[in-house]
C-alpha cells in the first residue's frame, strides 16, 4: 500500500546555509515497509514457487519498487525482488530520537536504506529527529522538511517509554512472572533472532545499551546479547564490565576509526584503527568504551564496536 503523501527532498541551499554536506539530488524517498512476523522470503518473482534470492528477519527496512494486493516488488540489501505484502508493515509511526554518532562530522540521510544511497545531508550529534518506521539496522526518518534513511546504530532511543533516566551501566536482575520461567539470551534485539542461553529469576546482568523494548546486556557468566526490557528489574547498583572481544566498524561507511587518549572528541587521536579490527573492551559506557588495542589503551566510540 502506498503512504498518503509524496515525500519530497528540498532546501538545497538551506542544507548548505547550515554548513552540512551538500544535497547530491533531489528526489522522493521511497515507500517503504517493515519484515514482520520472522524471516521472510525474497522471490525472483510474484509466487510462492519463484527462486528465493535471500531471507530478511523482522525488522528489516526495505523500499516499496511496486505495490501490489498480495506482493510488493521491492529492494533490500542492493536487489530487487517481490515479498508477500501480509508479511511487511507499512504502518508510520512518530518517534522522537536524537543523533547520536561522536564523530563530530554527524549522520548521514540518505535517499535509500544502504550505504549505497545517495546522501542527501548530514545532521550534527545532537539532532533531534522523527523516525517514522524504526528498523533493525536502519529507520526512515524526518528531520525538519526533508525525509529520508538513517542508520538506526546511530539513533538515541533513551527514556522512550522508559523510566525518565538512562539504565546503562546498572545492573538489573532477570524477573521473569513465575520462577519456573526462563529468560532468553539473543544474539539481536529480535525474537526471532538466535538465543544464546537462557537465565532464571535472580541472576545479574549489566546494562551495555538501553532499549524501550530489548536491552543489550552482559550476564554475570559474561555473555553478550539481548534481553527483553520487561523481563528485567532495574537496580540502582552499577555494573561492572568484564572484558570482551568486539569488531570496529563504520556505518557512514568509513574505513577507519579514531582511537583516542581519553573519552572526548577533544582527546588526542593515538591513531587510526582499520574497520574489522578485533580490540578488547575493558570498559563499556554509554558513549565511549575503554579498550585495548594491541597492549595499547585508549578509547573508542561505543557506536563503533561490535559484539
């Protein structure tokens, strides 16, 4: 189903009156809907029968190319391809949200939810903007008059629907109704995505990223992954993280990543660390983590590492 409005991309020179990176084109951002209801399927053509040409979990973002009753021929991951229309959302939603990327260069919009889209501006840390439909990995997003893609790594969801006040670095304990219950473990904030392990009522984690819906945690055993939000009590003790491996990587697309002498943009720069590289967190905050990088220590931006 079509949105009830064309988007339009405009204000060429207000976007260069703000000292942003110049507009590439001017165009429509394009339709677009959310995988629900678990992996779905991605078909050469309309039909249950046609050569599936990849697999897309819940919340993946793709753009609408053609709509249509049963399927949507649509783009995601640099191809084309028709999805059953039951299986994708197209409902908008009103999101408040703020960039967050410590870069100091700011966050991209762009025309297409990839690296590949053409970036129409760029938006300071800082930015409050609208996100209309929130993805796994990228949302699209209304900032001002201009519409377009983001990536979702970079957007702050703190204290939507929370309690007020940021619950990274606390500990919170795995409250599950009935003590015969389990807590799963997942490796993406997704139900669908693979459970690592699963936690009775009692046991501690520590909060690495705070969501509305799933938290990103450390159990006391030293795991990494997803927890949902409702299924854990809060405390106001504050965690301590044990260290873990991580993978640097670069969602603007860059290929480097500054390691600096301390938390802060201002911090010298050591030097400049390859995406890919595996470092050894020692310390996880909400911002900037400290780690090691080949027996050295300084600090990286949290919004570039990956568990």
């Amino acid at each position: 189903m079509k949105h009830n409005q064309l988007r339009k991309i405009v204000s060429v020179t207000a976007a260069a009156a703000m000292g942003l990176a110049p507009m590439m084109a001017m165009a429509d951002t394009a339709d677009s809907a959310l995988v629900k209801g678990g992996a779905l399927n991605l078909r050469e053509t309309a039909s249950l029968t046609a050569k599936v040409l990849g697999q897309y979990p819940t919340g993946t973002l793709v753009e609408i190319v053609e709509s249509g009753s049963e399927w949507h021929k649509v783009s995601v991951g640099g191809q084309q391809g028709y999805m059953m229309a039951k299986y994708l959302s197209t409902e908008n939603g009103d999101t408040a949200a703020t960039v967050r990327t410590n870069t100091g260069i700011g966050l991209n919009l762009r025309e297409e939810p990839s690296l590949q889209g053409t970036i129409i501006t760029s938006y300071k840390p800082g930015t409050k903007v609208t996100v209309l439909q929130r993805g796994k990995s990228w949302s699209r997003v209304k900032v001002d008059s201009r519409e377009g893609f983001m990536a979702t790594q970079y957007l702050s969801f703190s204290g939507q629907g929370g309690t007020g006040s940021s619950a990274t670095g606390k500990v919170a304990v795995v409250n599950n109704p009935k003590d015969t219950q389990v807590l799963n473990l997942r490796q993406e904030a997704s139900l669908d995505a693979k459970v690592l392990s699963y936690y009775r009522n009692g046991v501690k984690v520590t909060i690495l990223e705070e969501g509305k819906t799933w938290h990103k945690v450390q159990v006391e055993d030293g795991r990494i992954g997803y927890m949902m939000a409702k299924f854990l009590k809060v405390t106001d003790e504050t965690g301590t993280v044990k260290p873990y491996t991580a993978t640097l990587i670069n969602v603007n697309g860059g290929k480097i990543v500054n390691f600096r002498t301390g938390p802060s943009l201002s911090s010298t720069i050591i030097r400049t660390v390859p995406v890919g590289t595996q470092v050894t967190v020692l310390e996880h905050g909400t911002d900037w983590c400290k780690v090691d990088v080949d027996g050295e220590t300084g600090y990286i931006s949290t919004w570039f590492m990956k568990k």
